[in-house]
C-alpha cells in the first residue's frame, strides 16, 4: 500500500489523545484495564487468563514466541529463527533456502546463541531506587542509579540460589518514573524442530514488507530442552486452527521492542537530524552486499541473512523519518507538551523540558563521535562479527576485574551469561562478508571524523581504509571460538599480550569509545533521566497510570479486532487466501513458490486463510507474537504490520495502523498437506 505521511497526519492527528483510547496501549500484566476491555469489547480477561498468557509467552533474542506443546514446541516467526538457521547453514547445507524438519525429536538441531525467557515474577523498587538517588546532583544520580539497579540485580539473583536458574533484570518504566525488577526463568538449550523454505516464509520479499494484503507463511517451531529433554511446561496455547472471526476481540501478547511516543519535542528533533546518515550507511551498506551476492549462489547465502535485516531497518527508518518530517505531527506533540507543562507548573531552572533540550544540544555535537566509536559505525556498524567479539574481549575482561557495580551494564554478573553464550558460541565468520562492513566502517570513519583526526591518523597513518580492513580481518583468529574462549578465560592480561590485528584495533579504540561515552552518560543520559523523573512525576499526577509506558522489550499485552481498514478511500479486507499467492507466484525471486509447494497445489483448498490483519498496537520486538482470542486460544501468528503502524514508534492511528498475522489454517495446511510433518501435527492437537 502506498501512503502519504503528510496527509494522514494532518487527518489522524487532530484526534490525537495523550491517554490512551481505541485498540492503542501495550499494557504491562501487573496493570492491565480490564475494566475498560470489558467495556470495550464486552469479554472478560481474568488474572488467571492473564496468568496463563503470561507464563505461555517466551521472549527470545529480539523476537517472541509462545509455547504451545506441554512438551515444550515453540511457536514463533521464520524471520526470528533466521540467524538460527544461518549459524547452522553450509556451503553444502543451505537451510534458508531449503527449510529444515526434523525427523523426530532426536533430529532437533540446538540454536548455538538463543535463549528462552519467561517472566516469573515482578518487583516494584521504585522506592529503593528513588532513596539511593535522592539529594544528589544529576550527574552522582546517574552513577547512583545505576550501581543500585545492578545491585538490586545481583541481590535478586543470589536470593534465588544455585538451584534456581532465576535471571533478575531491571526495567525502566515512565522515563524513570518507575523501576521494577522483572525475574525470567531462562533456558539456554533452544532447538530448532521446523522452518519452511524462505520463499514461501517471505513471499514477496522486501516489495512486500510491511504491506498487506500478505501471503507469508513466515512461522517456525522451535522445542526449549532442559538437562538434555524437552522441558516439560505446563502454560501452554492450545490453537484453534479456524482461526478468528472478522471483528473479533484478540490478544497480543509478546515484548515490544521500542516505542518513543513519551519523548518531548526536543527529543524527537535530536532523531529527526540523526536518521538520515543511519539511512545513508545502511543503505550503502546494502548496495555492497546486493553487488558481492552477484558473485554467485555461496556468496549470496552469505549475505542473506544481513541483508533481509537491514532491507527491513532500512525502511522502518525511512517512515519514521517520513513522520518526523511531517509538520502536523511535531505541532501536535507542541501542544500536549505546552498542556502537560502547564499543567505541572515547572519554570525556570526546575523546568525539566528545557533540561532536556539543553541535554539535546549536547548530543547533537557528539552524535557523530558517539555513533562511529562507541556505536561502531566506524567498524562495521555491528555487522563486523570478528569486531564485535574483539570489543568483548578487549571490554568484559577489564570490566570483569572491577566490582559488580562498579561495571558497565552490558558487563554485570547478571549479563555475563548471555554476553559469554554470544562470544563463545561456535558459529560461521565469513572473511568476505567481514571486509564488506569493516571497510565501509572505516571509510565513513575517516570521512566523518576527519582525515586529522587523532584517531583517525593512529589508525591509518600509513594505509588506506580499505588496506587495513584487509589486514585486520585476514590476520584476525577470532573466528576460531577455541581462541576466544583462550583469551576470555585468561582474562585482561591475555587479552593485552594478544597480536591478533582486531583485537589492538579494538584496544586502541576502546579510550576514546569510552570517553565520548562517558560524556554522554553525564551530560545527556544523567540530565535527561533526572528530568524525565520529573516529568513522569507530572504525568502520573495529571492522569496517574491510564497512560501506557512506552515498550521496553519487556511483556506487554494489547487488545484489537479482526479488520481491514480504507486506505485512499477502497476497502482492504482483512483476510488473504492461498489462491491469490498461486496467482502471484512468478517463478522468480521474490515470488517464487517452493517445488513442494507447487507439486501440492492439485490438492490444497485454494480458499484456506493465509494472512489476516488486525488493529492490535505492535512494533518490533512483537514479531512471533501469539494472537490470543478471549478464551486463551492461539489464533495467529504476529509477524508483520502495515505500512503505516511503522510509525507506529511515535503514534497510534486506530483507523490505519494494522498488525499482520499468518493464520492458523494456513499452518495447519503446511504441516499436515505440503510437508507431511504428522508427528509435530499430532503434537499440536491435530489428528
């Protein structure tokens, strides 16, 4: 679907609540309006209902997924399993593209970095963290605050003992005006059970992506093991392959990632002049790996993964740029600001909107140092795997030295299981693919800081960008995890005898990656966390807590019907059907249909529900989301939104923001009539 941001704002805009109303809120469990649901849509959501959702509902890495076996069968996305299924992939083992089924439950393939949380219980330390900040100036307040949540974390964990494999993080709520400490029960052994065929699970490819009508069978099944056999968990949602009814009430339950619609103007201005160099180095970064997949069928299996992942970046930015540009959008949150200051009555040197945009000018002029050294820009942007492993190893042993609170966050006794399943995981390093981002890195480096640069000369004195990508990658051993492990082990003084090129590269960085970060810590993040405090104290004072937190990667639940919406005045239904995905089918990328898929159609339904849209309120993070019906049923499967719920980071329109979800039926049709997958169809119920 096409859209214009400038119109649609100035047609949504006006209706704009600063509370939430319509489908729009991602609730947390411990305050969920059923009252107002009932009234809404006239079911009933109890706590047990809730309770049974909550322990049913597993976060994994960036994604959601649901349980829905007692044996412990995870639903998820395709595109949620693809670093899975990327890791586990070959030269002469392609799974992307040719999907995998396990024969049976000895056949199930281990995930070698992913991780299963469910959410146990939660804790409200708001008080705490309020007494240990009190009296003290913003920047002793930001080093206090966050010693105490590390300490609260390390409590939490030691509380549970050795026998309770209990995972205690903290959580930001409100800006600061509320912490809790949320308590995973964690699984480190994942297994993948069932992935489809790329082309079928990404039908359409990126001209598809965030548009509907969809016909994407982008669904997973993944098993959590525990001591070496399936877990046994007794939360779990049965499906109902019908599926739901257009209008009716559903669920979504998963972890949002991201959601800044709480940030003041000032705030929104800062992301409005950051976008457009992220959009300009993604973007040449996926021009590098479109030419290097030209070079033939292994290089291109090499770059798929990272170029599915920042195709998708690249347009989530692009609308949400598109947003920020659009006056309407930027007067109306002027005028919710200038009502909620009003309101609070704060002038002066306690204004804390006006401590915000003082914090902002500081980060606008350290946004570039910032971003090309502590954010990695300048050495692959984070998609320099042999870089990144460096940075940990360079980092986690001098920060392992130190007290637990006295650590980076990323570093803490609580974060050190995940950081060390991440280093030391035996995955594939491609040389080709490293020298792609390392060298763009680099090159953008240069440019940007400056060929003057103190940095920049030590770096590259005497060779160009390109020359020392080439002789930091090829001279690295970091692919090997045998060496990593051997550094990690030896702590910070193996790390500081090592040669290896990425690592002194990463050592010679880390002194000015932590001061500009250091600088922001105390005169961006400390100003703007105090007055946010100041600010959520105003809100909660004005509307208490019928305003929702903006999403947190944390659980959130959400309710929406079954609709389609008008978009330039035609109806777009809410469902799509297999026929239509024959229809479009071309034989080439990326509408290619997979053979099996085409050797079964003489025998498929061609009126079987494929996709379905909802008004559900999501964004990223709720990929794998189960889509719940009022009586604790699984009725689809979240993977995508429309076009306009990009901008969803910022707003919810309840006339156009739509969520996008694979049907029940369609994985019911998969399993049983394409991929002869009985044994798992006789583990979801079905006979």
């Amino acid at each position: 679907m096409t859209h214009s941001p400038t119109r649609l704002l100035v047609r949504v805009l006006a209706a704009l609540p600063l509370i939430a109303v319509a489908d729009e809120g991602m609730w947390t469990v411990d305050n969920f309006p059923g009252a107002a649901i009932r009234q809404k849509h006239g079911v009933e959501i109890t706590p047990q209902w809730l309770e049974q959702v909550r322990l049913s509902t597993v976060r994994l890495a960036g994604c959601t997924a649901s349980f829905v076996s007692p044996d412990g069968m995870l639903l998820t996305n395709h595109h949620c399993v693809r670093g899975c299924l990327a890791q586990l992939s070959s030269k002469d083992r392609d799974l992307l593209r040719s999907g995998f089924l396990a024969g049976s439950r000895e056949q199930e393939l281990r995930c070698p970095t992913q991780n299963a949380d469910i959410l146990m219980e939660i804790e409200d330390v708001t008080a705490k963290v309020a007494a240990a900040t009190a009296g003290k100036d913003d920047t002793v307040a930001g080093e206090v605050r966050k010693k105490t949540l590390t300490q609260l974390e390390q409590a939490c964990e030691q509380a549970a003992g050795q026998s309770d494999p209990r995972r205690c993080e903290s959580v930001k709520l409100y800006q600061g005006g509320q912490y809790f400490l949320y308590k995973y029960r964690r699984f480190d052994d994942v297994r993948l059970v069932f992935a489809p065929e790329q082309d079928i699970a990404a039908f359409g490819g990126d001209p598809d992506n965030f548009q509907f009508p969809r016909w994407c069978l982008d669904m997973s099944l993944l098993r959590v093991y525990d001591g070496g056999k399936p877990v046994n968990w007794p939360h779990h949602l049965p499906i109902h392959w019908r599926g739901p009814a257009e209008n009716e009430p559903v669920f979504v339950a998963g972890h949002p990632g991201t959601t800044e619609r709480l940030l003041t103007v000032a705030q929104l201005d800062s992301q409005r002049a950051a976008l457009p160099l992220e959009l300009l180095w993604s973007s040449e970064l996926r021009g590098r790996y479109i030419e290097f997949a030209e070079g033939g069928p292994e290089n291109a299996r090499i770059v798929s993964d990272r170029l599915q992942g920042l195709e998708n970046g690249i347009k989530v930015r692009r609308v949400q740029l598109d947003a920020l540009l659009a006056g309407p959008l930027i007067e109306q949150k002027r005028q919710l600001e200038a009502g909620l200051r009003a309101r609070a009555g704060l002038a002066g040197p306690q204004d804390p909107w006006e401590q915000i945009a003082r914090a902002e000018q500081v980060n606008e002029r350290i946004r570039i140092p910032y971003g090309f050294l502590e954010g990695r820009g300048g050495f692959g942007g984070g998609y320099s795997s042999l870089y990144n492993y460096a940075l940990t190893l360079v980092r986690g042993t001098a920060e392992k030295a130190k007290p637990n609170d006295g650590r980076l966050r990323e570093y803490t006794d609580a974060a050190l299981p995940l950081v060390e399943r991440r280093l030391l995981a035996e995955v594939p390093v491609y040389p080709a693919r490293e020298k792609i981002a390392m060298s763009l890195g680099l090159m953008r480096l240069r440019e940007y800081l400056g060929p003057d640069d103190p940095l920049v000369v030590k770096l590259m004195r005497a060779q160009s960008p390109e020359a020392l990508a080439d002789s930091v990658v090829a001279g690295s051993r970091l692919g090997d995890a045998a060496y990593r492990k051997q550094l990690w082990e030896g702590g910070a003084a193996a790390v500081a005898a090592s040669q290896d090129p990425m690592i002194r590269l990463a050592a010679a960085v880390d002194p000015d990656a932590r001061a500009v970060r250091k600088r922001y810590e105390d005169e961006v993040e400390s100003p703007v966390d105090a007055a946010a405090e100041r600010i959520a104290a105003a809100r909660f004072a004005a509307y208490g807590t019928s305003v929702y937190p903006d999403a947190t990667f944390t659980l959130r639940i959400n309710d929406g019907t079954v609709q389609g919406w008008l978009e330039d005045g035609r109806a777009v239904p809410p469902f799509t059907h297999l026929g239509r995905a024959y229809e479009r089918a071309t034989g080439a990328e990326p509408f290619k249909m997979p053979e099996r898929w085409l050797q079964a159609k003489p025998r498929l339904d061609p009126k079987t529900p494929f996709n379905l849209s909802t008004n559900n309120d999501i964004v990223g993070g709720n990929s794998g989301s189960p889509l719940i019906n009022a009586r604790g049923e699984l009725v689809g499967l979240i993977f995508d939104g429309n076009i306009h719920s990009i901008s969803g980071t910022y707003w919810f329109d309840a006339a156009q923001n739509r969520s996008v979800a694979v049907h029940p039926a369609i994985i019911k049709t998969a399993l049983t009539e394409v991929y002869d997958a009985g044994w798992i169809a006789r583990e979801l119920g079905l006979k």
